[in-house]
C-alpha cells in the first residue's frame, strides 16, 4: 500500500532476487510517490528491474507510465501479465 516504506519494496525486490515489480496505482495523488519508487528500485537494482505500472490513476494518462520511468503499463491484469512475459526474456 501506500504507506509501505520505499526501502522495504526495494528491500523485498533485492532480496528475492526479483526481475519484475508491478506496481498498481489507484489515485492520481500516488503518481509523485509511484515516481520515488521507481527511482529507488532504479537506483539500487538498475537496469536489471522490469517495472510494470497499472490501475486507475493512469486511465487519464496512459503515457504517464513513460513519465515514471516504468517499462510498461499493463491496462488490466492480463496486459500487465502478457506484458511481463515479453519483459522477462528481453
């Protein structure tokens, strides 16, 4: 959720070793905090990371998810699935 701290996701995220991170944003007020997040993974896992970013906020903005510095935007869950997929072995 929202108030989860950043260095606990990104924590989580180099731990598991993970190669993708989706991340849902219901509230365009989220953006700017959906924003620090993608910089935080960014600056401790670099390239590495595939960020997915979806959910309502981005229904007024779908070009937004470029704006964050995600690597997609999945439109529902099976986009954002499909999507992963492609990610996961580029």
């Amino acid at each position: 959720g929202t108030r989860l701290p950043h260095r606990d996701v990104v924590a989580a995220t180099a731990e598991h070793d993970a190669r993708i991170v989706c991340i849902s944003v219901a509230l365009l007020s989220h953006l700017e905090a959906t924003c620090e997040l993608v910089e935080d993974l960014r600056a401790k896992l670099g390239d590495r990371i595939r960020i997915i970013v979806g959910g309502n906020a981005f229904r007024f903005d779908e070009a937004a998810w470029h704006d964050l510095g995600a690597d997609g935007l999945g439109r529902d869950l099976g986009e954002a699935c499909e999507l992963a997929r492609r990610l996961a072995v580029a």
